[in-house]
C-alpha cells in the first residue's frame, strides 16, 4: 500500500500511484474556523474522475492538535462548528471514506447533535439528540455519494460497500 503526504498544490504529482489518502486536519484552522484549506483539499478528490475513481473509500480524516485534550472529538463545539462548515461546501464522505466504522461514525456525529453519557466501565458513548436529525443527515451524504456517482459513473458495487458500512456504524 502506497501513502504519500501532500497539499493541494502539489496534489496531482502526489496522487500518482497512491493506495490511501489522508486528510489532516489542524486544531489551529479549526478554532480559526479556516475551512478554505481543507475544502480545497476536499475538492481535489471530487473534481476529478480520475481521483474519484482512485480514492473511492480510500481516504481517512485526521484531526491534529487534540490528543491532550480530554474530550472526545465530537463534544468539542468548535470541531463540530468545523466539520459542518466544511460539510455546507463538500458532501462526499460517504464515497470517500475508507468504509471504516471510527471514520463514518466521526463524521456523522460531528453532523448531528449528540449528547455524551458514560455506559460500561467508564466508557464514553454518545445518544442522539434526535434520531430523525441522523436519518436526514445520511440521506442527504447518500444523495450526494448518488449524485457523484451519476456524474462519474462509478459502479454500484461501491455504494453497495458504503451503504453497508453506514448501517455497521451505526448498528
């Protein structure tokens, strides 16, 4: 498996043969709320049919800048602030992704309101808010994974992998 590090400037020459992309994400332009990086980054990976095709599934998010932080990801308000913004320009996780629970489970929830409960031996766990917020939410992504794969003609087979993958997250 390939994985090479780039920005969007040098994005092309660096995409060349890569197996897996990931997206970082500093603390820095998420409490600054700089989402233009990370869109244009985003961008990349959806304008082109070449990169649509190649990175299908093959791309992981990564927030820096949070590990002494105590809080899990999604009860931080300025991430969550973050993600949405970055979601009101570019809705293709769910083509994305790698078909991984942790990352679909991470994006999801950063677009919905959830609440933090502990549950077994001081686990955190989180409940929704309300359920229907979640139901809209994931058929809007599949609705934009649906409308990239009409424009890109990506075979079925792969929101079939996607769709499954949303139902184990949130199983």
């Amino acid at each position: 498996m390939t994985i090479r590090f780039t920005d969007a400037d040098g994005f092309d020459r660096g995409a060349q043969g890569a197996d897996l992309a990931v997206v970082l994400v500093s603390r820095q332009d998420i409490e600054s709320l700089r989402i233009g990086s990370t869109v244009e980054r985003l961008m990349l990976f959806s304008d082109c049919a070449k990169h649509v095709h190649q990175f299908a599934g093959r791309v992981v998010i990564q927030v820096d800048g949070y590990d002494d932080d105590p809080r899990a990801l999604v009860s931080i308000p300025e991430v969550k602030r973050f993600f949405r913004a970055v979601d009101g320009h570019w809705s293709y996780w769910l083509h994305f992704l790698i078909p991984e629970v942790s990352q679909i489970q991470l994006i999801l929830l950063m677009l919905v309101d959830v609440k933090e409960e502990t549950v077994q031996n001081g686990r955190i766990g989180f409940s929704l808010t309300s359920p229907q917020q979640l139901d809209e939410q994931i058929q809007r992504l599949l609705t934009a994974m649906e409308t990239l794969h009409d424009a890109f003609k990506v075979p079925r087979a792969h929101a079939e992998l996607m769709i499954a993958a949303v139902v184990r997250a949130m199983g």
